[in-house]
C-alpha cells in the first residue's frame, strides 16, 4: 500500500477552511502578529513554540529552544518552512491527522466562531515525529487560535509543543478538546483517540457482526444467542478482532473500529 503524503494536509486544510469560512487571503497583509510575538510570555515557556498562518501556509514565528525539545534547530525548521514540519510526522498518524483530526477540530472552530469565541478552545494533540537521525517519539501539540479575522475565523494559530515519548504508554493518535471556564482556566470538554493498524485488514461477515454487537454492549451469552454461536466461537471471534486491529481489550477495539470507519 502506498504511504500516505504529507504534503495533502496543506491541501485538506485549504479545503476545510473554505467549507467553514470561506477562503479570503486579499487582506491578510494587513493583520499585524508583532504585538502577540513580542510577548515576552513566549521566550519563557520550555515548550518550543511556533506560529502558523492557516490562510498563507507560513510559519511567521518559530521559538530559540526548538532543538530543546524537537532535536530540530528554528533554523531549520524556518528554511524548511510547513512542508518540512509536517514531513516529519509518523506517515500513518499523518493519514488521521488528515483524515479525522483537522475535521474535527474545523468542526469546533465553526460552532465557535458563530459565538465569537473561537480563542476560548485549545487543541491538545499527541502524534509520532521524527527526529534527525530518523527516529519516531511522541510529540503533544497544544493549538490555540493567536489571532482571528472577519466573522471570527481563525488565521493564526500557535502550537505549544512538548516531548513525552519518556511516559506515553500507550499507542494511541488523541485529541483533546478543551474551554476556558468562567475564571479563564481550561478544562478538557471532549477527548477522542485513534489507533493506527494496517488498512488492509479485512474483516469476515461474521467479525463484522460480532463487532457491532460488542459496540452494542452485548455480552458473550446474547452474541452467542443472536448469532446462533457456541460461547467458545464468539470468544474466537473476539481474539481474532483483537489481533487484526491490534489492540489489547474490546473499549479499544470499539474506538479503533469507530475512528476508522468499520462500525
């Protein structure tokens, strides 16, 4: 199977805003970041830090402590600009990014920007990237709109990015959603996690039905009745499940088949 390119999230982003804002870059010249990336606030945090403008593509702020925390110098990163930052995320994360994540978090942004709060969101995002001798580890990117413009649509967006690859112990792809409560703190409002396994799987008629009555919440005794199986089969049947999606317990397997469009 070929592996998916990086390069289409620039253009499902394009396509995203359009759908949710309508794609407009003719007075973009005239949004002014020096306030925000003056702020000392920046140069202080550990995270490594950069600016994305969503309508342009470009990177207009990248923070001094990138090899910190990336293995990647701000120099780096500037000459090699979004396409080389995105390049560097695990191929197969990259495919949910694009294919679930950037929906989702369009999504939140629309429904918020009818209320004129688009920056009361953050996005916390775990995924695998890579680092300069080739090697994956897991990243946790945390997005929040810097600046907005006509009908409250995010431009600029800032990352905050951390590595965690030391206590991450699981292998899922997440998506956090978070709001500011009334006292400006914010707290998590919705979490949704992907897992990445071979797309090629393919699965029986009969895995198939045994995998929306588990989503169902059935237990091994109704599976067995309405499918007319031996408890023994249906537990066959969840082992294969389980080691065709690769995953270790039935809520996983739940999430994995969902996220991936099975169920």
């Amino acid at each position: 199977m070929k592996p998916f390119s990086q390069n289409k999230i620039h253009k499902t982003i394009d396509k995203l805003y359009d759908r949710f804002f309508s794609l407009d870059t003719k007075d973009d010249e005239k949004i002014d970041y020096e306030e925000e990336l003056k702020n000392p606030y920046f140069k202080m945090l550990p995270e490594a830090i950069h600016v994305f403008n969503l309508l342009t593509k470009k990177l207009v702020y990248i923070s001094p402590n990138y090899k910190d925390v990336t293995d990647w110098t701000a120099e780096e990163m500037a000459k090699g600009g979004p396409e080389f930052m995105l390049s560097l995320i695990h191929p197969d994360h990259a495919k949910i990014y694009n294919d679930h994540i950037l929906l989702s978090m369009f999504r939140q942004f629309s429904a918020h920007a009818i209320s004129n709060d688009v920056s009361s969101i953050k996005f916390v995002v775990t995924m695998k990237y890579k680092n300069s001798v080739g090697e994956f580890f897991w990243m946790r990117n945390s997005i929040m709109v810097l600046k907005t413009k006509l009908k409250f649509m995010p431009v600029t967006m800032v990352s905050y990015l951390n590595n965690i690859d030391h206590f991450k112990q699981d292998e899922a792809i997440t998506l956090t959603t978070l709001k500011k409560d009334e006292r400006g703190n914010f707290k998590a409002v919705k979490s949704q996690r992907f897992y990445n396994f071979d797309t090629r799987v393919s699965l029986t008629k009969k895995e198939l039905s045994v995998l929306y009555l588990l989503k169902t919440n059935n237990s091994t005794d109704e599976i067995a009745q309405e499918l007319h199986l031996s408890k023994r089969t249906v537990y066959n049947y969840r082992n294969s499940l389980l080691k065709k999606m690769q995953v270790n317990n039935v809520h996983q397997l739940i999430n994995v088949s969902e996220s991936n469009g099975l169920i």
